[in-house]
C-alpha cells in the first residue's frame, strides 16, 4: 500500500500554505518550534525547514475532493445533502481521537466520514465565517 503522509501549515513570515513533513525543530534562538520540512530547492540543500503557526498545522486526510483536491484537516467541505442533492452542506474536517477516524463536523451534526461528492471550499483558518450559522 502507497499512501503519502503529509502535512500543511501557514508560514509564520508570510502566512501562505507549505507541505510536506511535520517537524518540532530547535530554533536558531533557543527554544522549540513548529515546521514544516519541504524540499529545498535552493541547490545547497535538499530539505528546508520552514516555521509555521502551530494552530495551523493540519494532516492529509488520504482522501481528494470531487475536483481531485487533497483534504487535510480543517478543510471546509461542501456536500450533496442526502435527501436532496441539491441542497448543499457545509463541514469542517476534524480528527476525531475516540473513534480514530476523520469527521466532517457542521451545524446541521456530524458526518462519521469524508462524504463522496464533496468539494474543498476554503479551511478554518482563511474562512472561519463559512460555519456560522
């Protein structure tokens, strides 16, 4: 089996998304911090580690979108609706710890799993609005 462990994080300097490996690295002025490990690209070095805000850091579900889009944790989903395809339904990916499996959670309850048919519109982080209800 392939599957690609991955992560993501918005970078503390710019705030634009990276991927790649989740890393706790000690920092150049003391102390610890949180990263994201990428390919370099520099030609010197063939890794980077690039800060990031904690509170971002979100894990590659193993799943893509209807639009062939990763989906990582914190992502906003839009989904068919079961008892009406066209209404749609908005939910936040989360983790859940006691069931061990990813959720989708939203105002309207919880899906058990990443329904089919959804697409990535947005995360937590770039659109915290799109979940009030």
């Amino acid at each position: 089996m392939k599957r690609g462990i991955k992560f993501r994080g918005k970078r503390i300097d710019n705030g634009e998304w990276i991927y790649g490996n989740f890393v706790y690295m000690h920092g150049s002025t003391g102390g610890w911090t949180t990263g994201i490990q990428m390919r370099s690209g520099d030609g010197y070095r063939a890794w980077a580690s690039i800060n990031v805000d904690p509170e971002t850091v979100g894990q590659y579900t193993g799943k893509k979108d209807e639009e062939k889009n990763e989906i990582f944790d914190g992502d906003h989903l839009y989904a068919p609706g079961n008892l009406d395809p066209d209404l749609q339904y908005v939910g936040t990916v989360e983790w859940d710890d006691n069931d061990h499996r990813w959720e989708v959670s939203s105002f309207h309850g919880r899906f058990e799993w990443i329904p089919d048919g959804c697409v990535v519109r947005g995360s937590k982080w770039d659109n915290p609005d799109l979940l009030e209800g």
